[in-house]
C-alpha cells in the first residue's frame, strides 16, 4: 500500500497526472462532439432514415410508372388505359363529351 501512494506521490510531482486528466479530457468530448462523434452518429442514423424514405417513395412511384407502360406494351395493351393516354397526349374529346380542365391530370 505504501509503494502504490509512492507512485501517486511522483505522478503528481511530475505534472503527468495532469497531462493524462487533459488527455482524457480531450479524447472524452471528441467521442461525443468530434467527427465520429455519438452527436455525429444520430445525425447520420437519421439521414439514414430520411434517404431510406425517400427512396421507398420512388421506388412506388417507379414500380407506378413500370404499370403503366406494361398496360402499353403489345403483349397486354389495356384499349381503355390508351385512349385515355391519347386524349390527355393530343388534346381530344368526342362530340358528346364535356371538358373538365385539372392542372394535376398527370400527377397521379
């Protein structure tokens, strides 16, 4: 027990237990605040998740576009899905029929 409070005696006197304080110190608020910090980690997560949204978004709206084309492909063309497409493309309606102008026709 006398030679361990002997050790502490010198650490002191010789400024290194303030060095390995200042150090710890350091290494302790660059793993919470630094570059791969824990604050830069949660904000990466939940980029993570944002991209990973997006992305389901556009993958249904890629998995829309892929039927709509599929109902215009030779093997299975849906008459009904093609007239509508060549009245909004061209501009057209028949003799009997009334015009309902909507800003968002193509959205959906």
């Amino acid at each position: 027990m006398n030679t361990l409070n002997n050790v502490f005696d010198r650490l002191k006197k010789s400024g290194l237990f303030i060095v390995l304080g200042i150090l710890s110190f350091y290494f302790a608020i660059n793993g919470i605040k630094g570059d791969r910090g824990i604050f830069k980690y949660l904000y990466l997560k939940n980029k993570v998740e944002l991209a990973l949204q997006e992305r389901a978004k556009y993958q249904a709206i890629k998995k829309d576009l892929e039927y709509k084309v599929a109902m215009l492909s030779e093997e299975s063309l849906d008459l009904d899905y093609l007239e509508e497409r060549a009245r909004i493309v061209l501009n057209m309606v028949g003799d009997d029929e009334y015009v309902i102008l909507d800003k968002d026709i193509d959205k959906h």
